[in-house]
C-alpha cells in the first residue's frame, strides 16, 4: 500500500468557533492535514469548562480541538478585530458558530470576506439556521435532542423520553459539517468559487435520523413495529448482553444455539410475524437463560453459532477490547497535562498519522508563533501582550 498523504495538508484553516459541533468540524480537517490556527477570546473557548477536567482540558475539548494551534485575542477591542481580520486574510476555509449576525459585526461575516477572497468557504455553524423565527433562540444539544425527536425515540420501558448519553448533536453537526465543508473544497477545485457551508444542530440532528424519520412519515405516525425479535439487552450473571435476530434464519440459528429446539421446531416462530406475537414469551425465555452464566460465556457461544451479540461494555472494558485493540482505534496522545492518554482515532486516518496528531492546545499556547507567522515584529507581538490584545499561554 502506498504511503498515506494527508487529504488536506496545505490547506489552512482559521477555526473562530466554540464549543463542540464547530470545533469538531475544523478539527477533522486538521487531523486529516490541513494547518488549522484556533482563535480564542482570553477566557479561553468556554466548551474548555464542560465536564471535568484540569487546566481547560475537559474531554469535550480535547475531543474537539485535536491538531490545531492556539492563539487568545481579545475580540471586543479594535486592535483584537483588526488581528482577527490579518488572521482571515489568505486562509482557505473559515469556521464560525456565533449567533446569526455577530460574525458580520465582528468585520468577520460571509460578505466581508468573500468580497476579499471569492475562493473562500466559509462554514457557518449554529442552532437553528441563519434566519428564522427561532434564530435568535438559544440552543443546546440536549434541546435539539428534545426537538428533533430523538428523546422519544429513545424512551424507556415506561415511554418516558430520554437524552442520549453523548452530545450527538453536536457530534453530528460537526461531522456533517466537515463533509460539506469537503464538498465545497471540491467545488472550489473544479470551479475555483468558494462559498457559504451553513449547518446547523437542528438540521443534522434531524438528518441523523433519517432512517427514523422516513419511517414514521411513510407510516403515516403509527408505532412501527420492532424489525426484528429478539432485539434487546439482557442480564448475564456478571454483566449485559444485547442479542438481536434481524432474519428468520438468525432466529434459527439463535434457537440452535442455546438449545431451544422447542423454538427451532416451531412453525409460528419461523416468521418475525409470530414472535412478534410471542414476543414477551421469547424475551423472558432469554432473560432467564442469560441469566445462568457470564457475559464471555454467551458471546463465545453465540458467536460460534454466527448470531449477532455483543458485550454491553463500559469504556474501560472498550478500551481492553481485543478487536479494538487489534484493529488501533484508539490512539495513544501526549496530553498535556495528563501525559500519555488513549483518544479515539478519526476514522480514514491510519494509526501512525493519528499518533502524529498535536493535542488539544492550552489557551494562547502559539499565540507567539502565529503572530510571528503573520509577520509581527518582536517589538509588535510584545505591544499585543503588554495591551491585553493578545494572551501568550
């Protein structure tokens, strides 16, 4: 195999953004190659203080920021602004997730540079869209979880809405982010235009769903039937297993598997139509049975047979995982201030160039060295600090 090239190396990137969705989207890019310089107000990105974590390094930062260097400014100040401004000049793609109308106040909006620089793609992120009559709504991952449908589709036994566990929203937004954000350098490279990439929470989270959300549409709204049975999550004797028979013949094999030859051998079980029927039967049937032994015992035995499974593992037992493992997908970092630590690797990006990605940067941690790059003298970038135009980390 040849060697891997970086998709994006060259391609440079100024990331104004906060957060998460933002950020993840320019990170993507920089771990795919591209040179990416975040700018953060004094106080640091504020996704730095969501969750635990030591000297602004929580894990949805580090998560969000992998690649990129860091320089502080201080926005709200002229001098700020006009840095901002050097900063945008000949940079290829410009990621921004403020509220619909600070970046043009800022002289940073779509206009003000497209005007300066027609091949620049300029990707917008925010909640709602540029106009609307929520755009001025604030927004957050757990309200477009509420909003898009996704807490009812993940309701309980009881049919009581749930937030998943992980910010998908965001996460989502900043993947279909970077995809667009390719699409239109490919547009720039056979046209030479660049151009305005908008995403918003609101509409990835929705387009997350897509599969769910056609569903209920052709369905006309009605509860649509489990597509398969079994398909659930049960208790072993020293953990959970979750277990789901898509076809007839993995119910088959499934039956053979655990010695239910009552099952195998019954004609209304050989369609998804009669077990949904017996559904509470075959699901209690299970429940007792898993029940009996270990976790490791059932996916050694199902597995033997070719019936879908697998742990319900905790992160730790993820990260201990063989196949995981085996397969490197996550990468080993030196993150300050943790020193060595385990990060998932972007996928497409092989093991050895993850391994060569920067960490998430502290605040201001290359403000010096991107000012040097612009050109600023010594005596200049000194001014900048000495002002509080600029934080040196």
């Amino acid at each position: 195999m040849p060697a891997w090239e970086p998709p994006y190396r060259g391609l440079r990137v100024l990331d104004i953004s906060q957060g998460l969705a933002g950020p993840s989207c320019a990170s993507i890019l920089a771990q795919q190659g591209a040179e990416v310089i975040k700018v953060e107000p004094p106080a640091g990105d504020w996704g730095r203080g969501i969750g635990w974590g030591l000297e602004g390094k929580c894990g949805l930062f580090i998560a969000g920021n992998l690649g990129k260097r860091s320089i502080a400014i201080d926005a709200t100040r002229p001098k700020g602004r006009e840095l901002l401004a050097r900063l945008a000049q000949g940079v290829d793609v410009v990621v921004e997730s403020f509220r619909p109308g600070v970046a043009a106040r800022l002289g940073l909006g779509y206009a003000d540079l497209a005007a300066r620089d027609p091949r620049l793609v300029y990707v917008s992120v925010n909640g709602y869209g540029q106009d609307g009559p929520y755009e001025t709504r604030p927004g957050s991952d757990s309200v477009f979880q509420a909003m898009t449908g996704l807490m009812r589709v993940n309701r309980d036994a009881s049919g009581t809405p749930r937030k998943v566990g992980v910010l998908v929203a965001d996460i989502c937004t900043g993947v279909y982010a970077a995809q667009a954000t390719g699409a239109a350098l490919y547009r720039r490279a056979t046209t030479g235009k660049g151009g305005h990439v908008e995403a918003s929470l609101l509409e990835a989270t929705s387009a997350f769903q897509a599969m769910a959300v056609v569903e209920d549409e052709i369905a006309g709204g009605k509860t649509v039937q489990p597509v398969a049975v079994p398909a659930a999550t049960y208790a072993t004797a020293d953990g959970y297993i979750n277990v789901t028979a898509l076809t007839d013949p993995m119910f088959a094999k499934l039956a053979q598997a655990i010695g239910r030859t009552d099952w195998a051998g019954d004609a209304s079980l050989a369609k998804i139509a009669g077990r949904l029927e017996r559904r509470g039967e075959i699901d209690a049937g299970l429940a007792a049975l898993f029940a009996t032994a270990p976790t490791a015992h059932w996916i050694e035995l199902l597995s033997r047979h070719d019936v879908l499974c697998g742990a319900v593992n905790s992160y730790a037992e993820m990260r201990a995982d063989p196949q995981v493992r085996h397969s490197r997908i996550l990468t080993e970092l030196d993150q300050a201030p943790y020193g060595r630590i385990l990060v998932p690797r972007l996928p497409g990006v092989p093991p050895e160039a993850a391994a060569a990605i920067r960490p998430a940067p502290g605040i201001g941690e290359h403000s010096i060295e991107v000012l040097e790059g612009l050109g600023a003298t010594g005596a200049e970038i000194a001014a900048l600090i000495e002002e509080g135009i600029v934080l040196a980390g």
